[in-house]
C-alpha cells in the first residue's frame, strides 16, 4: 500500500519549478506586488477567475498582460466602457448573402485568458452576458451552446476610488470570482527601483522579452497535481468553521456561500503546490482566505459607519476560530 501511494505522489517539484519560471519572466517587468503574482498563479492552478482591485498606475493591468504572456494560449483583452453591449463580448450573428443564412461571429470572449480593464464601467445588462460563461465555461446563444477552450480564465480590474462612470458589480457577478486581489502602493525602496527601470528604459525592453512558461497541456497537468494533494480531515473542518462563522457573525449582513468554501479548499491545494509542498497546511487556508472571502461578505450598516471594511472582520473571524494542530 505504501509502494502504491509513493508512485501516485504528485509531481510537485516540476510544478513548483514552473512556478517559479513563471515568477522570474514577470519579474523582468514588475518590481515588487510578490503577493498579487501568486495568488494570480494559484488562481490558474485553482482554475478560478480574479477580480483586481487597485487605484490607477499600480500595474494592475500590466501584470495581467505579462501573465497572460507567460501561457502560451490565445488572449484577449476587453476595455469595457458604457455603451458596451453583450455582443461586443459574447458576439453577434452574422448575415451571408451567397447562403442567405445567419453564422455565428465568435467575440472576444472566446479565448484562454481574458483581460477586462473596468470592468465595473459597464451597466447591469453587460455585466450579465459574463454570469454563464465565468461558471459554466459556455455561452448560450440563439438556443446553440458554445464551449470555451480550456484553461480559460478571466482576470478583471477595477479602480476603487474613481466612481463617476462607474457601476457597481452585482454579488452574483462578484461570486464568481475566486479572488478579490487588493493592490496596494509599493514600497519605498521598491519604488526607486521603479524609478531605475523606467530611468535605464528596461520596462519596454523587457517586456519584449517575457516568454511563454506554461502550454495549455501543462496547465491542465498542473491543475490535475494540485487536485490530488492531501488535506487532512482536520483541515477541511477548519475551512468549513472559518466560513460558517461569516453567517453567523453580528458584524456581517451577508455571508459567505459554500461556493466560498470550495473556492478556499482549491485556492489552498494550490498555495501549498505552489510552495513545493504535497499537502496543505492551515497557513495554506489564512494565506487565500482574505482574497476569497472579501468581495463575498458585506457588512452592517452599522459596521459601515464605524469605518471597518471587510478584512477586519475576516481578521477578527480568523483568530476566533481555533488552528488545528
């Protein structure tokens, strides 16, 4: 039994090495935001979709691009703007004269990695032709079914100060991302660093440079690897305990979704991957959890007025519930 379960270890140490290939050919462009480029992995790994969050020049958009660079798959990016329609993202239907039939012109949907810059400023109506395609992998269109490719993620960004112009995702749409990354201002030595880039002119240099790490293949190989890692009885009972708590907390209007706890369980099988490790460890679940629970809670008005924002409540949830050992 014990020979049997050695062959099936996962090949951990190959992934990890992407990993970090991956980390080292972004790195030739961004300085810093170590902690956005890993969760943007393991949302790849996890197969989840990530909502960035950041004000404007902090390289929200720029990390996505060069992520998208490092995956050798078709990618996309969508500027939504207010008089974006369904079409415009899904595509539309297309009159032939010589066949006098209608065809189907795929949008720009149809890709592997999907960047949407704004994604908060377009109306309900637009926002709605995403609901089905970031969880079901498919679109519906005149009664026909279309599959996405796979990997097929969708990496968004939103600007949190600027608000004329804008709309606010509904929850429904927010559920459906497995992160809410927060991006926040370098620091100051990182910032110099910044400023030496840009001074030496390496930023456009280098990002001419970023090569493509990942295949398709390697990706859904990879998937497979963080699926399998081990995750003790224990554990699993701490993520449900951390989740169940947002329900029942006085601080909070609304909890999180059993959705929320399986976006935890696969956000920490691939945090632990990630750091070379075969098995998940309770620093694995606090390392994902603000990210996946933030933009799925929603406060008391009360909380609201006091000026607390959702990760001090989430902070507040993760020391009252005790760590396994």
């Amino acid at each position: 039994m014990d020979i049997e379960q050695l062959e099936q270890r996962p090949d951990v140490a190959k992934l990890s090495e992407a990993v970090t290939q991956v980390k080292a050919e972004i790195g030739k462009v961004i300085v810093g935001q170590e902690a956005m480029i890993e969760l943007l992995i393991a949302a790849i790994l996890a197969d989840g979709h990530v909502l960035i969050e950041g004000v404007p020049g902090v390289a929200k958009t720029l990390t996505a691009k060069l992520l998208a660079r490092c995956i050798d798959v078709p990618f996309s990016r969508i500027q939504f703007t207010p008089d974006l329609m369904p079409s415009d993202i899904l595509g539309t239907s297309v009159f032939n004269p010589q066949t006098g039939t209608f065809s189907f012109r795929r949008g720009p949907i149809f890709s592997n990695v999907v960047l949407i810059d704004e994604i908060n400023r377009s109306p309900a109506k637009t926002q709605a032709a995403l609901f089905e395609v970031m969880e079901e992998k498919q679109i519906t269109y005149d009664g026909t079914m279309y599959a996405m490719d796979a990997p097929f993620l969708v990496l968004a960004t939103q600007n949190p100060v600027e608000q004329e112009g804008t709309y606010r995702l509904p929850e429904a749409q927010l559920d459906r991302f497995m992160f809410k990354v927060e991006v926040k201002y370098p620091s100051l030595e990182e910032e110099i660093k910044i400023l030496q880039f840009s001074h030496a002119g390496k930023t456009t240099h280098f990002t001419d440079e970023v090569k493509p790490v990942l295949t398709a293949q390697q990706i859904q190989e990879f998937r497979l690897v963080a699926e399998s890692l081990h995750i003790e009885e224990k554990v699993l009972r701490y993520i449900a305990e951390l989740v169940y708590e947002t329900r029942n907390n006085k601080s909070l209007f609304l909890g999180a979704s059993p959705r929320a706890s399986v976006a935890v369980l696969k956000a920490s099988k691939a945090m632990a991957v990630i750091s070379g490790r075969e098995f998940v460890t309770p620093d694995d679940v606090i390392k994902v959890l603000h990210s996946v629970l933030r933009h799925r809670i929603i406060l008391t008005p009360e909380k609201e007025m006091e000026g607390s924002t959702p990760d001090d409540v989430i902070e507040t949830i993760v020391k009252k519930i005790e760590v396994p050992r």
